[in-house]
DNA sequence: GAATAATGTCAGTAACTACTGACAGACATA
DNA sequence: TATGTCTGTCAGTAGTTACTGACATTATTC
C-alpha cells in the first residue's frame, strides 16, 4: 500500500477538472488529460475505464460539504446586517472552493445529471437555513415578517447571480468587484428587512 | 429570388440553435442539426461552409436587441416600485427572449468569445441606464443617494441570478416560481432604496 | 419546354478519439 | 534476490464525424 495509486489518481482527476472546466468534456481528449497530468493515456484507463468515469470520480472525490447547516447555527449573532455577511461569506466560500466542478455540472448537465442534483444541495440547505433564520428573527421582532421565503431567495439569487457572473473571470462589470459588492449588498437588504 | 433559399438556412439555424442549446457544440453532429431541420448533411454545408459558422450565422441572424436605452426612456413615471417592476420585466423578457442563444454562449464560451460579449450588452446597457436612473431619482430626492451603481448592480444580479436558475427549468426550487419572485423582489428593493 | 437554382443521393476521405492487448521497465517490500 | 504492483511503450482497432465530389432530381421562372 504505497500511495503512489492514489497521487496517480489524483493527478489525473486534477487535471481532468482543469481542462473538462476549461475546454468542456467533448473539447478535451484522455490523452490531453493523460498527458497534462504527466502520465499516459492508459495509465489513465487502467484507473477508471472510461473517459465518463473519469469524470464522475472527480465529482465523487472532490466535492465536500454537507455541513452547511451546522457551520452557521453557531455563528449567528440575531444581529441582522452582520449575520447576512457571514451568511453569504460563507456561500462564496463554498461556491468557490468547487468553482471549477460548478462550472462542468453548469455546462454538462446533459451527461451528468445526477451530478447537478449533487451540487445543488448547498444553495437548496442555504436557502432553508436563511427561510428559517428569517422567521425566527420575525418572531423576536427584529425583522419584517412577511414572505420570508421569497427575501431568502432574492438574497440568495443576487448572490448567485454575482458568483455565476464572476465564474469566467472574464471582468463582465469591469468597475464591480466581489468584495464591495458583498458589503453593499448586505447593508441594502439589511434596510429592507429592518422592520 | 425565390425564398427557398433563405427558408432552408433559417430551418438549419433553428435547428442548431435547439440542439446545441439542448446538447452542446461538440455534442451534436451535422448530419443531425439538417434532418432535425429536415434536410441533408449536404445542403447545411452548401449553406453554411462549417460547423462553426454555422453557429455564427445563428448568432448574426437571430439576436435582436440594443434598442434597451430608448425603451423605456418613455416608459419610467418616476416612482420607484412602479419603474423596477417595468425595468425587469423588461429584463427577463429580453433574456427568455434569446434563451437558447443565452444558454449557448455560457456554455461554448471557449468556441465563441466574441459572442459572450456581443450578448453582454444587453446587460452592459441596464446597468448604465439603471444607474443613470438611480442618479436622477436620488436628484429628485425619491432615492437614497448612496451608491446608486452597486444598488442597481444588486438587483441586476438578483435578477440575472433567477434567470440562470431558470434556464435549465429543471425546477431548482420547487415552491418557487418567477411571477411572484419578481414582484417581491420590486417590494424588497423599493423598501430598500426608499429614503 | 428549356434554363436555372436549390436540394437530394451516395460513396468516400482524412482526421480524430475512446479504448485495448502484449510486453517491458521501474520501484518498493519482504 | 525475488515478487508483486504500478506505469510506460507501441501498435492497433473500431467507431465517429466534419467535409467533399459527381451526378441525379425537383421546383421555379421565363
């Protein structure tokens, strides 16, 4: 039991998220992934079988967290505009640590369906947890109470929205960047939501 | 001049633009965009000259729109929840309007670069017209004056965000759909920015 | 009815690509 | 040293696919 399966593992799963997240799946060859990882294409097949395979274990071994729900249950402080901010801190910190994996099951969500599903569960779990943060600060007063629900979705949309917006790094909004806008953003909904 | 000629390269464009939107570039062939289209492999190359400008010409012929700036120019009557509501609807009508080619060009970001950015506009322009709103509805003391462009930015993205999550309409939440998000949105944005 | 333009048919090419088999060399462990 | 595990090499297969050429067919126009 020497590691070196696993780092060859690795390697190969690495680079297959690089360049499938780059180029998309039919745009990349399992020699081209082969060989960025610096090994061979059959080395690459006798580890998963198949270009498809290959793909759904990068899924399997590289995407973390089912513990959002927990994350924040002890950092809230029932203080509106500072529990908004670690709120979405913490979704841009999940979206991005799998920015790449976001962007394949974006783009292959004919080949991976079930993969979407998979990755969806964060915002799914962020929305419930913001619904019933919400809620609860409504009944201690210190937040409007109707349609919580629905102020769970705008934050949450305009927060996707950003990070969607941000995925290719292409600069779309070349005056906008992440950071002022989070701080922005939060204190906007803050004065909405402030009874 | 018979329109034979243009009747047959329209049923190819269309025919590309559902299935690539459906499959992706690389994940549909030729020989099945002209049958879908009703016509031969033969006939979309004579039309055509290749693949990919054949997806050029789709992106040449069927994108509308930089006609956002005098649209609703007449349309505004200076009250804030009232103006949003007409501003995003006008939004998400442009966006479902050219769905498909939306969904294309984030996803063959790598085939099309210049696409993404001739799509962009549109956006580009109902932040400038946005924020030039927000300037003057602040002038008119019905605003707060705070910054109008990362306000106007927020509920962009808010917006861009729901449409993103609509458009592979694979139901990402359930209970939610886009009619009431967008009034809701209005009524949080309005209370928001109300001084 | 003849000329013209658009499309169909069919066979084929050249390039690519996922995937395999046989064999050999490297490296660790024992 | 011997053995097993992992990887490289190389040649090859079978399937796919963008794209072409030669010729026949249909529809339109004059």
């Amino acid at each position: 039991m020497d590691g070196r399966k696993q780092v060859t593992g690795d390697r190969l799963l690495l680079a297959a998220i690089d360049l499938i997240s780059a180029k998309g799946y039919n745009g990349v060859t399992t020699e081209e992934i082969a060989t960025t990882a610096g090994l061979t294409e059959k080395t690459l097949f006798r580890h998963f079988g198949t270009k498809l395979n290959l793909l759904e274990s990068a899924f399997e071994r590289f995407h973390y967290a089912e513990e959002m729900k927990i994350l924040f249950k002890e950092k809230l402080e029932w203080e509106l505009e500072a529990d908004l901010l670690t709120i979405c801190r913490a979704y841009h910190e999940i979206m991005n640590r799998d920015r790449k994996l976001v962007l394949i099951s974006l783009r292959e969500q004919v080949l991976l369906p079930e993969f979407k599903k998979r990755m969806h569960q964060h915002p799914l779990q962020l929305l419930d947890v913001l619904t019933n943060y919400f809620v609860e600060m409504g009944e201690r007063g210190r937040m409007i109470r109707a349609n919580p629900r629905m102020h769970a979705f705008t934050f949450m949309m305009a927060h996707f929205g950003a990070f969607i917006n941000d995925l290719d790094s292409g600069r779309n909004y070349p005056d906008i960047t992440l950071e002022p806008f989070i701080l922005e953003s939060v204190k906007l909904f803050a004065r909405a939501l402030t009874p």
